[in-house]
C-alpha cells in the first residue's frame, strides 16, 4: 500500500501504523518483520513538507529516530513518508507501496494495567503476524 493507505488500513483494522520507541521497540519490530521478509515496510513517521518536522501517526511524543548513514536526505524533494530497512529508518516518497507495520495496543495480562503493544506487517494480500484474524462483522 501507499502511505496513506496503509495508515488508514492501520486505523481501521489495528490501533495505528507502528511508532518506535526505543532500541528494544525496534528490535521487537524487525523480529516481526523478519519472520519471513527482508524488504521495507512503512511505520508511522512522516511529515506534512520539506520544512516540516517528523510527527507520528498516532502523535505519540517519541523522538526515537534511528536514522540509517545520510538520512534523512528528502531526495527528489518528496520523501515525506518513513520506511523501517536494514535496521534503520529512511525518508522514502508516500507513494511507493509497501508492507506496513500496524500495532494494536492491549492489555498485558501478565502486567499490571499496563499495556503492551502487538505489532502486526500488513501486506498485500494481508498477512497476520501476531495477532489472530477477527472475526467479520
Ligand atoms: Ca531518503
């Protein structure tokens, strides 16, 4: 999917696209990804223009950015949207289709009313990585 799209899927279906926290949330993010596919897969950073800053999809605060070398370099002058590739973000063109990494928050109920995030790639077709399908409504 598209940015967009894959945003608006991640609304619909989970809680939002995929925000990075810290290194273990990445870590956690690229296990997912990884089970069984290398390529690049949209998370939830992006930008509204060239001068405007990194916001995340689902507004969360996080300032953890791990950047790969050079990045971000706005190429073209229309990379407004984030890829998670190698380990490391990279600011791509919206428009390209990629998988998605969606989370969805829920109850952790081995903690104590805290809340653990289950991230979930979303392809083309759909793909369920760590939570079960939900039934049609
Ligand atoms: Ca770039």
């Amino acid at each position: 999917m598209i940015w967009s799209d894959a945003q608006m899927y991640c609304r619909q279906h989970y809680t939002d696209l995929a925000t990075i926290d810290d290194h273990m949330d990445l870590s956690e993010l690229l296990r997912s990804v990884h089970q069984d596919y290398k390529g690049n897969v949209w998370i939830g950073l992006h930008r509204k223009g060239a001068k405007a800053p990194w916001i995340w999809s689902d507004q969360s605060k996080s300032t953890f950015m791990p950047w790969a070398p050079m990045q971000p370099n706005n190429y073209g002058s229309n990379q407004y949207c984030v890829i998670v590739a190698d380990g490391a973000v990279n600011d791509l063109d919206c428009q390209n289709k990629f998988p998605s990494v969606c989370y969805t928050d829920r109850a952790d109920t081995e903690g104590e009313g805290t809340h653990r995030r289950c991230k979930t790639v979303v392809e083309n077709p759909i793909r369920w990585k760590c939570l079960p399908k939900e039934p049609e409504v």
